[in-house]
C-alpha cells in the first residue's frame, strides 16, 4: 500500500511540476527597461531620492547609494558638473525568474562605449529593484 501511494505522491509531484513556467516571462523585459529607463532619468536629474527609491534595501547596506551611483556615473566625487551623463546606453538583459543583469555603458553625448557598468536587479512583490551595481567589462557577463 505504501509503495501504491509513494507512486501516486510521485505522479502528481511530476505532473505538478510538468505545469509550472518553463522560461521567465517576456513581460519581464519592458519592466527591467522601464526600471531603467527611471534610474537613468534620476541620474541625468541628480534626483537622490529618486535614485535611491529604486535601490533595494540591500544595496544601501551595502553602502551603495545614490551618492556612491552619481559618484561612480559622473566619475568625480563632489563635482558633478564635470561629465554631462546622457544615457545608460547599449543595454543588454539577462534575466530569470527573480534576478536580472543589465550589461551597459555610461554614456554622453559622444555615446562612446568606454565606461561599462552592470546593474543586478531583484524581484521583490512584483517590482524590479536594483541589487547592486558595479563596473562593468567591454563582454556580457554569463553570471547573473
């Protein structure tokens, strides 16, 4: 009888798991972009709490704030006014069911791919938030 019943607990098990999401959803694409597209627009503004609003409560343990994020973009501590940021552009996606990296460049008006940076962002209650970020490399990154 035991064995009857492991048999059934394993069909179903099986089939249940038959059932679930294969790949993420592509619905995921326009939010990441759309996340940051927001980041992008705090940035040019210099918008602190903007920028901060999208930052999980993880990154800003890990000291990584909209202070550290305008320091790394615009490249000189304390003086902003020195680089005119225009765009996170050439951005490339990867992402999962609950975790995403966005491969791209700060770039300015002369839209030079020299200045990589990659954002990790995280699922939380249906909302992508950037997890971290850091400079990045001229290649996409296989590590999520």
């Amino acid at each position: 009888m035991n064995k009857i019943i492991l048999i059934i607990f394993i069909l179903l098990l099986t089939g249940w798991s038959g059932c679930k999401e294969k790949t993420p959803s592509r619905d995921n694409i326009p939010e990441i972009k759309n996340q940051l597209f927001k980041l992008q627009q705090a940035v040019k503004q210099k918008n602190r709490s903007a920028i901060d609003s999208l930052l999980s409560v993880d990154m800003l343990k890990k000291k990584l704030t909209s202070d550290s994020l305008l320091q790394f973009v615009y490249n000189i501590p304390e003086r902003y006014d020195a680089f005119e940021f225009e765009q996170f552009g050439g951005a490339n996606i990867i992402y999962s069911f609950d975790i995403a990296q966005i491969d791209c460049f700060i770039m300015d008006s002369t839209h030079l791919k020299d200045r990589p940076i990659v954002f990790k962002l995280i699922l939380d209650d249906k909302v992508w938030i950037f997890k971290e970020f850091e400079e990045g490399v001229t290649e996409t990154s296989d590590s999520i």
